[in-house]
C-alpha cells in the first residue's frame, strides 16, 4: 500500500494559507478518486482507496506541521509500509509559487515538517513532492508568509496547481518516480529563485 501524506495544519483558520497545499492536494485527490478522509487513526485524519489499481492510504496529520513525523511514523509502522511507498506532499519556499519538483531524497531545507518527518523516520530518503509558494518578491518574515492567507489573485492559480500535483502524485504511483520527474518537473516562468 502507497501513503501519500500531505502537510498542513488543522483549523479552518489555516485551510487556505501556502503551509496547507499538502492538505489541498490530498483534498483533490481523494475527490477524483472516491476516497473519504475522515478516519482517525495515528494522529492523522486518513482515508483507503485506490489509484491506477494500486492501493492508497491518504493522510493528513493533525498534530499541526511541526510535529508531522510523530503521525506518520506511526502511521507507518502501524499498517506495515514500506519507505519507498510513502510520497509526502508539502510547500516550498526556496520553489517560485506554481513550480514544482518530485524529489527522491535531501534535506528539510528548514521545512519543519519535513525536518519532523525525516527525524521520526531516521531517514532522509523520502519521495516528496515540493510544491513552490514564493511569491517572487523580497519576503519580510518566512514564517508569518506560510501561514498567512493567500492572495486572491494566486487563488485563480490554485486549482490548476493543486491538480498538477495531484497529477504528479498518480503519475509517481503509476509509474514510479523516474518517470513522474520527468514529466511534472517544472520552473515557474520568470522567476529566478535559487534551488535548495
């Protein structure tokens, strides 16, 4: 079975910050795919289904971002999948917003769920899916950025985005990660921003 984990934070107060694209592409794919996310288990509202034939457990912690290993190690552990099964799904701040890059391995790049995440699994070979939320100009307070609401005009942008990486995500438990990086790998246009 594939867990694909995305990150965010609970509370109706964040559902629409850059920090919850995790949870918005969780939110899209169990739409396509028929899937309920409403299951508690493992601090983590979670959700079994299908995608291309393959069985998916998708998850979203609920322990807010920071803590997001101490639900998906758990979780792990407890339904037996393996590493190479787990796809997290996540924003970054180093990618211009809309870019996208599946990684196979790396470091948090001060991403604190990420680095929870790596912490509780002792590893740092984790298949995620970063997806871009700079806004590409000067950004006074990281921190305060991730949590603010965002912008009305990149919410037009949302929707194709989110599907994008919902795309990204089947295509990586389809055809495995090789193959999804070479296809959803993208820059934004126009924006220069250097690559953690």
């Amino acid at each position: 079975m594939f867990l694909v984990a995305g990150l965010g934070n609970p509370g109706e107060e964040y559902s629409l910050t850059p920090h919850n694209l995790g949870f918005l592409v969780v939110d899209r794919l169990a739409e396509r795919h028929g899937i309920r996310v409403t299951r508690k288990d493992s601090k983590a509202l979670t959700g079994v289904g299908e995608i291309e034939g393959h069985a998916v457990m998708l998850a979203q912690p609920q322990t807010f971002m920071n803590l997001s290993g101490a639900s998906i190690g758990p979780l792990m552990e407890k339904h037996g999948i393996e590493l190479g099964r787990l796809v997290v799904v996540y924003d970054e701040l180093d990618l211009p917003w809309t870019g996208l890059r599946i990684k196979t391995k790396g470091s948090a790049a001060g991403h604190n769920g990420m680095k929870s995440l790596i912490q509780s699994l002792g590893t740092n070979e984790i298949v995620r899916v970063r997806m871009g939320i700079h806004p590409g100009h000067p950004i006074r307070d990281g921190a305060e950025f991730v949590l603010a609401p965002i912008k009305r005009s990149q919410r037009m942008e949302l929707e194709e985005f989110t599907g994008f990486a919902a795309d990204a995500v089947r295509s990586i438990i389809a055809e495995g990660v090789e193959k999804a990086m070479t296809k959803f790998n993208r820059r934004a246009p126009g924006l220069n921003i250097e690559e953690a």
